[in-house]
C-alpha cells in the first residue's frame, strides 16, 4: 500500500545529530526495545528527541518477546514505565506493539505466539497508520523560491512566483499578503507543468501569478488571513541541535537558512544545554557536537516564521558557517 523511507539511527548519545537529522521529517517513530532490558537511557533519549522534533506518530516496539516467553505481564510493565516517561514530554500519538523479529511474530503477520495481543502486527500498522491530517491544512504559506520571466516570445510578459506550498492551500481568487512588505494582492493563475489548477494544497510545487505588479523576491513568503499569523522579526528564541565538531563561537557571525530566505546572525543568548538522558537544564557557555540547547539568535533581516508546533516548515531552520559553508546547527523556533 505504501512505499517507506527509513532512517535508521544508532542509540549511543554521540549520535544524536543522526536521530534529529532523522526525525526532522519523520511521519513516525519506531522506538525500538529489548523486552528482556525493558527502558533504557537510549530509548528516554530518542524518545524526547522525537518530541522535540514533534514527530506525530510513535511505535514502542517492544522486541525479542520469545526472551521472556511472550509474557503479556512483562509487555505491560514496560509499556507502563514508558508511558510513565512518555506524559512529560509531548508525544501524543503512541502506539504499542510486542514482537519476535526472530519467529516473525507480529511482524509482517501476527504468528501464533500472541494471542494475548489484539491490535495490528507493525507492518500492517505502518501500512494503516492516518498521516493525511498531520500536515497544516488550515494556515497557507508559500516561500518564493524563484521569480519566473522567461521574457520568450510566448510569454512576453509573464511574471510568476515559483515555490512549494508548505501549508495549507490555495485558490484562484484568493486574497494574499506579501511578507515581510505586507502588501496585498489576490491569486490570478495557478501554473503547473501539467496545465493551470483551480486549487493547490501542500506540499504540492506550483507557480502563481498575481493580479498586480508587486516587487517581491526570493525568500518571501504568501499567506492568508488565518488564526495563527506568521511572526515577522528580526529576533527568535529557539531549540538548536549543534552538528558542528568545532563549537559555537558567540563573538561570530553564521548565517541562517529559514525556508527560502537566507540572512546572517549572532547569538545573542545562550540559555540553557538539555540533558537528552536526564532531560535537565544546565548553564551553559559553548555548544559542542550534538549539544541541544535553548538560544535567542538575531538576524540580520527580518524572517517570516511560526513555531515549530504549528508547522515544521516554516518553525525549522539550518545555520551555516560562512568560512566553510558547512551546515553547523539545525533548529526548531518556539
């Protein structure tokens, strides 16, 4: 029914930068336990990562059941330690499903040792799992990627604004707002490679045409009237995942990558380093590899964003060092 694309990331913290590059377009998250060693510090770890990464779905899939002689009491315990863990952080979908990869026991087919069990085998639960709602239908943001004038013959005179929809939808007609200008203006054409749409919806590539002569340029954003506007300022705090061996240099300047816009910035704050296996909060001077911590960036341009909870899209950004060009931190806004 479906086709998957699987990120497979080690356990150790060292990896940590695997596990968020990962899960930072994850539909879902497989987390992987030995039913004979129950929770460990690794699946806490990646557990809290996939909440910080608001990923929507998430599986305990507890393993190696034939172990502990399929035991529905010892499936329990687990799953209850884990849901214990799993109220602190925002997981909200979380499904739990015991296994043998070594008999094939709820695998692919449910087999004959877990009777116990009533819900689906994993694959059939991948292959069921609603994934449709977990975009944003309700809020229309299009980052301009590239303004089109092909100045032919032909089209003489078109002028249209190339991008992928990241949010939400749009029809001809439409009344827009240009950000960060905030002029307004209403969809004329749709254009599509495969002829003109009436209508188009996330994550669908499109270009549009508009009624008036605006001035706009890669890097800004379309959007509609909705119940979460778009923030548009020159300052944000965020969660950052540095992926850098060389370490944060506050005195530097780096340059961010949000959606389309690119724009250098400092670091104007440095709150606090999470511990991923403890989940606590430390003072905190530098950024090392695989750090993740709380941090105010300025820029150097106004961005047009949200919080990462309302869309990845638009609440994700990369920071790169200029020296090197090298991607050195991944981050969410809050």
């Amino acid at each position: 029914k479906r086709k998957f694309i699987i990120g497979d990331t080690p356990g150790h913290e060292q990896y940590t930068r695997n596990m968020v590059t990962a899960a930072s377009s994850a539909n879902l998250a497989i987390i992987l336990i030995d039913a004979r060693k129950g929770v460990l510090t690794q699946t806490k770890r990646h557990s809290y990562l996939a909440s910080l990464l608001n990923v929507p779905h998430v599986v305990l899939a507890v393993n190696k059941m034939d172990m502990v002689d399929y035991s529905q009491a010892r499936f329990d315990e687990i799953v209850s330690e884990y849901k214990a863990f799993a109220a602190q952080l925002d997981l909200h979908d979380v499904h739990c499903i015991p296994l043998s990869a070594l008999n094939g026991d709820m695998v692919v087919d449910r087999g004959d040792n877990l009777d116990w069990y009533k819900g689906p085998a994993l694959l059939e639960f991948l292959e069921e799992v609603e994934i449709d709602h977990d975009v944003n239908t309700s809020d229309f943001r299009f980052p301009v990627q590239w303004v089109c004038r092909p100045q032919t013959s032909e089209h003489h005179d078109f002028r249209g604004f190339a991008g992928r929809i990241e949010a939400g939808e749009v029809s001809v007609g439409d009344e827009i707002t240009i950000l960060p200008s905030g002029r307004t203006t209403t969809v004329k054409e749709i254009v599509t490679y495969d002829g003109n749409l009436a209508t188009a919806f996330a994550p669908q590539s499109v270009t549009l045409t508009l009624s008036d002569e605006i001035d706009i340029s890669r890097g800004d954003m379309f959007v509609k009237s909705s119940a979460h506007p778009p923030k548009v300022d020159k300052e944000f705090e965020a969660t950052l995942c540095w992926l850098s061996e060389a370490p944060l240099d506050k005195s530097r300047k780096y340059l961010v990558k949000h959606t389309t816009r690119s724009a250098k910035c400092l670091f104007s704050r440095l709150d606090y380093r999470v511990d991923v296996n403890t989940l606590e909060q430390h003072a905190v001077e530098k950024l090392n590899m695989n750090d993740i911590a709380r941090v105010a960036i300025k820029v150097q341009s106004p961005l047009v964003f949200d919080s990462y909870d309302i869309d990845r899209a638009t609440g994700s950004f990369i920071v790169i060092d200029e020296a090197s060009n090298n991607t050195v931190a991944a981050g969410m806004i809050s």
